[in-house]
C-alpha cells in the first residue's frame, strides 16, 4: 500500500477503510487531501479484491470543509487553471462501493464529500452543512445539486442560504444519510456494512451502483431502460448462477465475482 500524507489506508478483507488525517485542521480538504484520495481509492478501484471501500474522518470531524486558508488568497483564472476541486468529481466516477462513515463536522466539503460516497452512514454526533455562503462564497463540490437532490428544494435552499447547519437527526429525516448510529459503534457498523457489500458479487453490486446512480442523471423511462440492460447482463455471470442454485439448495452462496 503507497503512504499518503494526508490519510491512513488499510485494508481488511475485501474492504478498505480510507482515514482522512488532518487532525488538528478538523481534516480540511486542501488540494493536496483532494489527490490523495482521489488517487487512494481510484487504486483500490482498480483492485478486484476490493469490495468497497469505507470513508471516514475524526471522532470530531469528518470534515470542516474544504481548507479555507488555501483557497482565501486565490483568484479565478488561477482557480479556472487548475480547475479547482475538479478532481473531486471522479470520486463519482469510481465502480467500487463507496461507505461515507460520518462523525462530528461534515461541513461545506465535507458535506459534499460524503455525498459523494454511495451510502451515507451518521454517527449521532454527525452535523451536517453548506456554510459556505459565510464565507462569501457558494458550494463548489456539487454541494448545490447534491444536496438538493438529496434533501429536496426548501431544504437544500435554506442550508446554501443561511449556513445552517442540521444535526443526524433532521439530515435522516431528509433522507440525507442512509442511518444513524451510536458514534461509538460508526466505524463497526461501517466494517459490517461494507463487508456485507463486498461479500457480494461484485460486478453485480457495481451494476446496482451504476443503476442507481443513473436515477440521478436521466429521465425515468431511460433509467428504468439503462436498469433492465444490466438485469438482463447480470444472467450473463456465473454469480447469478450460483445466487440463484443456492436459494433452491437452502445454502449460502459462494460468489466467484465472475
Ligand atoms: N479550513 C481550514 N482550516 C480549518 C477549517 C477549514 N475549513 N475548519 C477548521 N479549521 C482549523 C481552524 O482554523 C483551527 O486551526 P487553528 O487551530 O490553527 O486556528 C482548527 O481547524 C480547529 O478549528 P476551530 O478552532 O475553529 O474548532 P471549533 O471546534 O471551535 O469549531 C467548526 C469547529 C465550527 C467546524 C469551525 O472550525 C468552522 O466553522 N470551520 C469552518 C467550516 C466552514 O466554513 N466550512 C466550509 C469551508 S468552504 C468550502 O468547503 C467550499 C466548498 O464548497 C468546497
């Protein structure tokens, strides 16, 4: 495994768990976090022994948003150059399963950056926010759409307006994140619950990704169409073969992720 700077990576199984280790910086999201996990999970996407692959940060902080002390003295065509944060985006992109496991700040980016992630776990410390406005500024990691796909229209409004910020609790509710836990037990549940992705066959948990994923980029009728595709590719794989012999058989399947 490559060493990082800015983040602990480990890998368990057919999971991985990517720490992002900026401890006294509540783990801001400078552009140098930004490759680093861009390039540590696009290597583990690359891994067919990897499953899925878990995200997290502090007990304090998942994040605190992207580092403001970075970004506070750039202009824009420097910005439009390096096409600032852009490299976010192919946090998107990855096939692999994706875990946000969320304690403490998930603020601005950090907000953005569990979003970015498949399923959304919350510790019950987990606050959740777009206080990017106070800044003079708005969300530049997808915050604005995410968010308001995520949470609907009032909400994602009121957040991106007034800096709000929402505890585990509302962000549930909203449909934000998928479940709160105790935060003592965030990252066991996040190991359970990427373990029992990665137990799965994977190029099916990647056609179920792709399917759902797509819900956020087309029209139904396309998306139920894009869905049927994969169902019928998935009887192409020896692991719907043996999904659906060991159901008849009364036994545990033995998925060869083929
Ligand atoms: N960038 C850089 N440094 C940050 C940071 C950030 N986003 N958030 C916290 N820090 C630093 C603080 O400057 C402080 O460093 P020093 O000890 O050197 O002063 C250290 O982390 C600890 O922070 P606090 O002392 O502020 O801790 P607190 O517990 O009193 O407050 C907090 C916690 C409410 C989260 C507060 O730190 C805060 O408001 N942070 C900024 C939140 C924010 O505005 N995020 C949005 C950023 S913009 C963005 O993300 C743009 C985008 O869409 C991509």
């Amino acid at each position: 495994e490559p060493t990082y700077e800015t983040l602990l990576v480990e890998r368990t199984g057919r999971t991985a768990l990517v720490t992002l280790n900026r401890p006294r910086v509540l783990n801001a999201l400078s552009l140098k976090v930004m490759h680093e996990v861009v390039a540590a999970t696009e290597l583990l996407d690359r891994d067919p022994g990897v499953g899925c692959i878990v995200l997290t940060g502090s007990a304090k902080a998942f994040a605190a948003g992207a580092d403001i002390k970075e970004m506070a003295p750039q202009g824009p065509v420097d910005m439009y150059l390096t096409d600032w944060f852009a490299a976010w985006d192919r946090l998107a992109q990855l096939r692999t399963p994706t875990v946000a496991a969320v304690a403490g700040f998930a603020l601005g980016g950090g907000c953005e950056l569990a979003m970015l992630c498949d399923v959304l776990l919350a510790a019950d410390t987990a606050v959740f926010g777009q206080p990017e406005i106070k800044l003079g500024v708005i969300p530049g990691i997808g915050g604005s759409q995410r968010l308001t796909r995520a949470v609907g229209k009032a909400k994602a409004m009121e957040l991106c307006l007034t800096g709000r910020i929402m505890d585990a609790t509302e962000a549930e509710r909203a449909g934000l994140v998928s479940r709160i836990v105790p935060a003592a037990d965030l990252l066991d549940e996040a190991r359970a619950v990427a373990e029992t992705i990665a137990g799965m066959s994977l190029p099916i948990a990647m056609m179920a990704k792709e399917a759902v994923s797509r819900a956020f980029e087309t029209t139904l009728a396309e998306g139920v169409r894009f869905e049927r595709r994969l169902f019928h590719a998935a009887f192409a794989t020896a692991d719907q073969k043996e999904g659906m012999t060991a159901f008849i058989d009364k036994r545990p399947p033995k998925f060869q992720h083929r």
